[in-house]
C-alpha cells in the first residue's frame, strides 16, 4: 500500500514539513485581498492575539478561526466547546475582555475574525452547571430558553437523528441527543440574532456556523436577517451521497464547507495517481468554486480516520496543503491544533480546566499553520490569486507540475524515487527565486533555502528527490 511509505519520508521531506518558519517581525499584513483561514482549534484567546501579530499578520493568512466562545458545558474534552448553556462570552478560553482584546488585536495585525457559531443546539439533554456557572435541566436555560424552544420530534425512542435519509428526522430531530433549538420560531431567531450580534458588536468579522445542515437554509436566513451589520458567513454542511439535505441549498445564505475537498485530495495522495487532480473541484461534483470553503482536515475530519491526511502523516500531509494552497479552487482553510490519541481528549489545560497558552511545538500545540511548507505557501496562494493554472505536466503517475500565470510554480514528486535533471516550463519572469518548500526570502538578495533559476525563456531546471516539491512565486524573487 502506498500509505505504508509514509513512514519511510526522505529526510528532507520531512524537515520540509515539519521545520516552521521563524516568527516574522511584528508588522502589518501585506496589501490585497487575503482569503486564507487558519482555525486555532480550541486556542485560548491571548494566544490568539500574539499570533495574530508574530504570525499570522506577518505571514499573509487573512482569517483567524476561533473556538466557540459561548459558555459551555463543564467537562475536559473537546467537544464541550460545542454545548452552550448560555450565550455568555465567558469559556475555558478566556472571558469577555480576553475575546474583545483578541479581536482589536488581530484587526491592527490585518487579521480578521471568524467565530464558530453553535445555534443549532444546546447541551446534550440532561442537567449540570456551565463553565461561568449557569446552570440548566431538560430543555430549561434560564433566562433563555424553555421546553417549548426546542424540537422534540418523537421518533426513535430518545429523539436522535437515526435517518439521515429523512429531512425531517435531519431537521428536527437531536444530533447526538443535543437539545435541538426550535429555528423556526421567531423568539428562537431572536435570541440567536442577539448572541450573534454581540460578537458582532465586539468586531468580529463573520461566523462559521456549526451544523447548518440541521437547520434549514430558509432558517439561517432568517437569522442571517436580522444581524445588525453584514457579516461573512460560511456553513457546514457535510455532504452525503444520495442524502435529501444537500450542501447546495445553503449557497444563497454565504459560502459553504466542501467535505469532499479533503477526503477525495486525502485518497488520491494515499492510494490513487496526483495525475487525477488535473481537473480538480467542481468537475468532481464539488460546489462552485466561488462558494466553497476547502481544507485538507479540520477538527472533526481529523478525529474520524479513513482517507483524510492529518499532522499525524507528517511530510504527505504537508505536501497536500501545499496543493490545496496553489490550487484555485475555493477558499483554502489550514488546520492548526493540538496532539492527541484519543479522540475525545481536549485542548492542553490547566489543573483548573482552562485552556493553556499556546506555545507552539511544546506542550502538545502541533501548530501546522506554522510548518514551514503551508506557511510559505500562504505566501504563494496570496501572490497567485486569480491566476489561472498554465502549463499543466504530469507523468501519469505521482509527479505533477503546473504554473499560474505568470505569478508561480508548483511541482510535487510524489514518486518513490527522485526525478533529476528535468526541466519546466514556468511562464515566469527570468530571475532567481527561493524555492519556498525549503526556505524562505531573508533579503532582497538572499533565501535561507535552495535558489531557483528562471531563464529567459520562462523554464527551470531542478532534482526533486521522493516525496517532496519545489515552489517558486513572484513575491519570493531576489535581486
């Protein structure tokens, strides 16, 4: 199985991937429109901030993706974050103040927010107490909600979705034996427009809205209206074959997750042919380019097994980034958490449950975003924006090469051997550039990494060993 040479990388495979770039000066985001999203999946909120100005800013990603910021239910694993007990900006990440700070700190770092939105549920059913201290019985959030603001849709003895097959059940039923929030009454629409508006008043950019496929389409537009100002809104909708809720219906309420993006790149890198990704994205029944939201993994895929590559993969993993963030097709979202072997374990914490600084390669925080590979091509995705791809080459196989425009140049080896002495056709201005696979630009005459050299006539020539790739753009070129 070609899975199995994973754990064979060449060396330099390996460094290329895992090696992260330097933190860059503290200094504002480069001009242009900047549309990479990284989520700092379950990062608290000052660790947030100081990325946002070492790092992200600094490196070209345009959106930060933060953790749900509501309160939530009391425990240690990770997916707490995802049963609010109330709307209260007070969670194991940080209170109220942190958030608020956070944000006004990454907009002067020219980074915008995005927040993932839980409004289709409350808690799974039962009763308890909440991180801030609220507490809630069935279907009774003081202050909020009552019994009669929820689904209770009678099927399957404890109202869980049993059926994806069925709207209905899809719908109105209980993801998970989560109180299913009635998104169809007006009082519900309101308090949910209110939670979202306070964010909004606290400056966030936009919402990612978890389990949109839960609710109808027509629902979140309703909310959608009554937001206070314009927003970015992208919804997940995971897509299943022959299912009657498609991610499609939601594209009229703002962009929509491609779950399809990351398990079919994920199945070519391990067991088909890179050749196959000539065509790929909406050829391959994906949505519209223009609406969708792709990544490799995020935090559930990365937890589910099967085709998807993960940190855990290591070089291949930063190999298909690398694709993802030269490819144009979607909005590209780069995954940054933390280690674990059991799928439920939470973000690293304190003795009190609170949510560690991030210091990233220590502690457990894997931080990917910051893998030399998917941060210099954040670079490359920025300086090729609205390019189209030219000069496609493959050998049938796992070596691929294509340029866009005349701003850049990708060539993956994915080969069990090295390819040596073969020349490609760029499209690019002569010159010399970094290579910034491995290496980045330190000067304007220097790179830390190999030099590649484009003549006049638009080619270079270069040795790829196994298992790695060399990218050049014209924002990494020197004198």
């Amino acid at each position: 199985m070609r899975y199995r040479r994973l754990l064979a990388l060449p060396l330099v495979a390996v460094l290329a991937a895992l090696l992260p770039v330097p933190a860059a000066p503290a200094a504002a985001a480069p001009p242009g429109t900047k549309d990479v999203i990284v989520t700092l999946f379950e990062w608290n909120w000052p660790s947030v901030a100081a990325e946002c100005t070492n790092f992200l800013g600094p490196n070209g990603y345009g959106y930060v993706q933060v953790s749900p910021p509501q309160e939530h239910a009391s425990g240690q694993q990770w997916w707490v974050a995802y049963q609010p007990v109330s709307y209260r900006i007070e969670s194991r990440k940080g209170s109220r103040a942190e958030f608020q700070s956070m944000v006004t700190t990454c907009h002067n770092a020219g980074v915008k927010v995005l927040v993932d939105t839980v409004i289709n549920h409350m808690t799974g059913v039962g009763s308890g107490t909440g991180w801030a201290g609220s507490t809630f019985t069935p279907y009774t959030y003081p202050g909020i909600y009552q019994t009669q603001d929820f689904h209770h849709c009678g099927r399957n003895g404890n109202d869980d979705i049993a059926n994806y097959g069925d709207r209905y059940e899809v719908q109105n039923c209980e993801l998970v034996n989560l109180a299913d929030l009635a998104t169809e009454s007006d009082y519900v629409r309101t308090k949910i427009a209110s939670y979202m508006n306070d964010l909004l008043a606290l400056g966030v950019d936009g919402f990612r809205l978890d389990a949109s496929k839960h609710m109808p389409a027509a629902d979140i537009a309703a909310i959608k209206g009554k937001l206070s100002r314009s927003a970015y809104i992208v919804q997940e909708v995971i897509y299943g074959a022959g299912e009657p809720v498609q991610p499609t219906e939601y594209t009229g309420n703002g962009d929509v997750h491609e779950f399809r993006y990351g398990k079919d790149l994920g199945r070519v890198f391990r067991n088909e042919k890179l050749a196959y990704l000539v065509n790929f994205g909406e050829p391959w029944g994906h949505i519209s380019s223009a609406k969708a939201v792709v990544f490799v993994d995020n935090h559930d895929t990365q937890r589910e097994g099967g085709y998807v590559l993960t940190y855990k993969d290591n070089g291949i993993y930063a190999l298909a980034n690398a694709f993802m963030l030269a490819w144009p097709y979607g909005s590209p979202s780069v995954m940054s958490g933390y280690s674990f072997t059991n799928n439920d374990t939470g973000p690293p914490s304190n003795g009190a449950g609170k949510t560690n600084n991030a210091t990233c390669f220590s502690g457990g925080w894997v931080c990917e975003h910051r893998w030399l590979v998917v941060a210099n091509m954040v670079g490359f995705h920025n300086a090729v924006k609205g390019t189209s791809v030219i000069n496609w080459y493959d050998n049938g196989n796992n070596h691929i090469a294509f340029g866009r425009g005349d701003k850049g140049y990708l060539t993956i080896n994915d080969e069990d051997g090295a390819v040596n002495g073969r020349s490609y056709r760029t499209g690019m201005a002569a010159g010399r550039y970094c290579d910034v696979i491995h290496g980045s630009k330190s000067s304007a005459t220097t790179c830390t990494g190999p030099v590649i050299t484009v003549d006049a006539n638009g080619w270079f020539t270069a040795n790829i060993v196994a298992h790695d790739a060399v990218a050049i753009h014209s924002g990494a070129k020197i004198a």
